[in-house]
C-alpha cells in the first residue's frame, strides 16, 4: 500500500531530505523540485508533499497523510491527535522567553503583555508561573514586537540564538528543547501497519 508523507517546508525540508536520501528512499524529485508540491518515490511506494508543520498536523490527523514530518513547537502548540513515534533530532532548538534587558517581566505581576506564534504555550508557561498575562499572537519576526513597545516579552524558538542578539533581547527563560519528529495517523498505523514500521526502521537506522 502507499505511503503518503507529508513533510514540512523550509528549516526542516533539507535535513528531512538528507535523512530520508541515507535511509534509501528516493528523494531525487524532491531535491530538485521547482513549483511542485507533490513527488512520487520511484523506490519505494512513497508519496511526498510539502507543506507549512501545521498543516502537516492536520493532513496527518484527517488520514490524508500517514506520516508527517514537523517540529515538536508546532506539534506542542497543536491540540491534535496522532502518535508521535521518532525523535529525527534534526531542527533542534528551545523554546524561550525573552524581552529586553529594562523590561518589567518577571518584575511586575500585572499588566504584563507576551508576544508570541505560540499562544498555547505562552499561556500554559505563564498559567503554571501564577501570572496572569495578555497574549498577543504575532505571525513572524516576533522579536520585532518588544522593540517597538508590543509587548514587555517573548515566547518563541531559539536556535543560534543570533536574532535575539541581534536585536538586543535577552533569554529570561528556557522553557523546553524541541526538535522534528515523526507522527503517524492513528488508522493508518493499523491499516498500513507493515509499510510504516518499515519506514520508521529504516529512517530510526541512520539517525
Ligand atoms: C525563528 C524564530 C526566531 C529565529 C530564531 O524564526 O521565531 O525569530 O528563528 O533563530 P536563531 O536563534 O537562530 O536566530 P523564523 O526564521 O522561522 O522566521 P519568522 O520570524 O518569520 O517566524
């Protein structure tokens, strides 16, 4: 039976594709891709796709894809509905707080103000802080929002650890590590229970 392997584009696209190259797979459509968003496997009995990690969640769980690739951020924040089976240990990063080095939070307990892409999770960190914050959902360049009086902090991802730096913001707090995992449609496991363990072997061998 097919495989359908939604993958999520950008930070994770290219090591997602080095994994799959060392565990055999045909990746050949997918390194040389242009516009298109699907590519068929010509080894294996695969179907690759391309798309944002949170639409990967959700093709995963509607059974549209078996297999997704996406980030334990987007998979956190997400309330959904999947099994979670392999650590790629590819797109590794923290979850952090930060805000500018004269900011009120974690001085002050009222008023407080949090931008972030990740409203579940800021709310949940600040939830088991015992503080009661605003959350303001911003889309990207989150460290952005400080800056121009937004908000008084950040949750976000940080990698290098160069954007906050580079824009004078400094970590308060680190909240968890994150990086790509595997998730599996639950029917599918069942259904397609042979094709999957065999991809996951072969993907957990060179990891
Ligand atoms: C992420 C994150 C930070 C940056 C951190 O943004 O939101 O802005 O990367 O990386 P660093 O620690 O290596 O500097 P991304 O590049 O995904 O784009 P976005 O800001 O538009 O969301």
């Amino acid at each position: 039976m097919a495989i359908n392997i939604a993958l999520t584009k950008g930070r994770l696209e290219k090591e997602s594709i080095k994994i799959f190259d060392k565990a055999g797979f045909d990746v050949s459509a997918l390194k040389d891709k242009g516009r298109k968003l699907i590519f068929k496997d010509n080894k294996m009995d695969y179907n690759y796709f391309l798309v944002k990690s949170a639409d990967a969640i959700t093709y995963v769980e509607h059974g549209v894809a078996d297999i997704g690739i996406v980030g334990k951020d987007t998979l956190i924040e997400s309330n959904s509905n999947y099994y979670e089976m392999l650590d790629l240990k590819i797109g590794e990063c923290k979850f952090i707080v930060a805000s500018l080095p004269d900011s009120k939070l974690f001085k002050s307990y009222s008023n407080i103000k949090i931008g972030t892409k990740y409203p579940n999770v800021a709310k949940k960190y600040f939830y088991e802080k015992g503080m009661d914050v605003e959350i303001i959902k911003i889309e990207g360049s989150v460290e952005l929002a400080p800056i121009l009086g937004l908000c008084d902090g950040i949750v976000d991802i940080m990698e290098t650890g160069i954007t906050l730096k580079e824009n004078g913001l400094i970590v308060k707090d680190e909240i968890c590590d994150i990086s790509a995992r595997v998730i599996v449609n639950n029917t599918a496991f069942k259904l397609k229970e042979k094709e999957i363990k065999e991809f996951l072997f072969k993907v957990s061998e060179v990891i």
